[in-house]
C-alpha cells in the first residue's frame, strides 16, 4: 500500500557501522533494553535512557608503521538515547594497533519506545566510507585523481551511471600515461616486438575501449590478473554502460573497473620498483672500481656519500 511507511532492515550494530554506506537507515540490535547507567535505576516515572553498545570494529588502518591492513578499532564515546527521542551525534573510533588512526560517523538516532528497536541513519563518515585505495593507483592516475574520488563517493552512493561516467572519463583521459606504464613494465619483462608495437600504436587511438582493440598480444604473466590480460578485463567493463544498461549493472561494472585498475597499478608498481638500497650499493662499489682502475686510494667515506646524495 501506498503512504506505509518504509520498514527499515534490521543488523547488527557492528555491521551498521562497518557495511552499511551513508545515506542508510536501519534498525540495530545488540542494543541493551535496560538502564546502563551507574547506581540505581531512576523511578518509572522517567524513561531510562538506553546505552548503545558500540563494540569493537574491523576497519582498514593506513598507518605505515606497524597496520596498512584490517586491524580493530574500538569506540572512543558512548551514544545514548531515551525512548521518543530522537538524536544526532558523531561518533569517533579509534584504531586499536597503532592508536593513530580515527575513524568518525555523523550518525542519527531514533529510539521511538522501550519495546521497539532504535534506528540509526548514517549521514556520512571520514574517512570515506568503502575499501581503500591504493596509493598506487593513485600515482598512476595522478592527473585526474580527483574525478576518480567523485567516482568513488558516488559509487558509495549507489548511483551506478554516475560512477561508471567518472570512472570511465578517468581512464579515457589518462589512457596514455596507463599504456606508457604497460610499455615500461612490458619492456623490463622482456615482452615481444610485436606487443610493445601494439601497445605503442594503441596510444593513437582516443578511445580506450578502441585502443584495446589493437592489442591482440598477451601480456606478460607478472602483469596477468587471474590469468587474464587487465586491458582485455578493462575493454569488457567499459563496454556499453551508461545508456544501454541499468544503473545497478553500471554500479557492478563501475566496481568491477574500480577494482582492475586499483590491482593493475599494484602489478605495475611491483615490476617497476627500484630498490634504492641496491642502487646505491652497486653506484658506490662502481666508484670504488673507478678510483682503484685510476690508481687512486679509494675512498669509502666519499663513496658513501656520493651514493648517499645521489
């Protein structure tokens, strides 16, 4: 019927604050019914407020030193709420590990009466909500970085067009500078003649999708992902979308170009990092060979810092 009002889902308060994105509604259990508070309960006369267990969360944590994985972060307040009201409140958790990280919600509640669950509704959350993402991609996609964050907040949101079209858009503007990196990392990797010829001709084409086209060669297997060749995955994803398809498919394949570009970057960067370590061992032990083959003393304290400085 129609003028019902809309019957919220009902979860955990863990999964409330871990899965559910911004913009949700939803009723939370785990929540106690009696009164928390120190000493004894208040008279019957007033309502006893009800103290929202906020348990320990699993939350990705960026800190290099020690996380840069799912660590577990506990609450830093408490939110309570008596029955009939309703309340806005931000609520801060903070890593667990390292003790750095500070995960923050803007969230309201709306506890109607003492037999009803309370609802919670998840205006926002900083950082951004959603799995993280690589500071390797985004070195590779540096130049239009920020379209690729509105791609992201709107896949958050659920609007699939919107992020298929950022997404999209990103990779079309910056289909040179990804190839450029494919060349590199192919060439390192001894790859044939005939895919450097085609990833190179590639880069005149405007279209990423029809750049695609022309390359049949498979790519080296440090650069495959499950066994398949990232570009061909890519030209899958961003075929079509937009208008021949709905806007959950566009949401799917939106996730779908998300996730390839965010593991192609972690590929790319594996092949084509330096050790700086070595570099300057092997530089240092070269001067070393140039000071004794021209009948120098050599000097280890200046070839260490030469390497150093270099």
């Amino acid at each position: 019927m129609t003028g019902e009002p809309k019957t919220e889902k009902t979860v955990e308060i863990k999964e409330f604050f871990e899965k559910i994105p911004p913009g949700t509604s939803m009723r939370v259990s785990g929540v106690p019914r009696e009164y928390q508070g120190y000493g004894p309960p208040p008279p019957l006369m007033y309502a006893p407020p009800r103290v929202l267990k906020l348990p320990d969360i699993e939350l990705y944590c960026p800190t290099e030193t020690g996380c840069e994985g799912i660590r577990s972060f506990r609450a830093v307040n408490e939110f309570t709420l008596s029955p009939g009201e309703v309340k806005n409140a931000f609520i801060m958790y903070l890593c667990k590990n390292c003790e750095q990280t500070i995960k923050e919600y803007a969230i309201s509640g709306n506890f109607p009466d003492k037999e009803t669950l309370p609802t919670l509704y998840k205006y926002g959350e900083r950082p951004s909500f959603g799995p993280p993402l690589p500071s390797k991609l985004i070195e590779l996609i540096r130049p239009e970085w920020d379209y690729f964050l509105k791609g992201r907040r709107t896949e958050n949101q659920g609007l699939g067009i919107g992020a298929f079209a950022y997404y999209r858009r990103v990779i079309e503007g910056q289909k040179n500078r990804i190839l450029d990196e494919i060349i590199k990392a192919a060439e390192k990797l001894n790859a044939t003649p005939e895919l450097i010829k085609e990833l190179t001709y590639a880069k005149n084409e405007t279209q990423f999708t029809k750049a695609l086209e022309g390359v049949r060669s498979s790519l080296p297997d440090q650069l495959q992902i499950s066994g398949e060749n990232p570009l061909l995955l890519l030209h899958d994803a961003l075929s079509e979308g937009l208008h021949k398809e709905t806007d959950e498919e566009c949401l799917k394949k939106a996730g779908d170009i998300r996730v390839i570009m965010a593991e192609l970057a972690e590929r790319l960067s594996q092949v084509l990092k330096e050790d700086s370590e070595l570099k300057a061992v092997v530089s240092r032990l070269q001067r070393l060979r140039q000071q004794r083959a021209s009948g120098s003393k050599p000097n280890l304290a200046e070839s260490e810092n030469q390497s150093s400085g270099s």
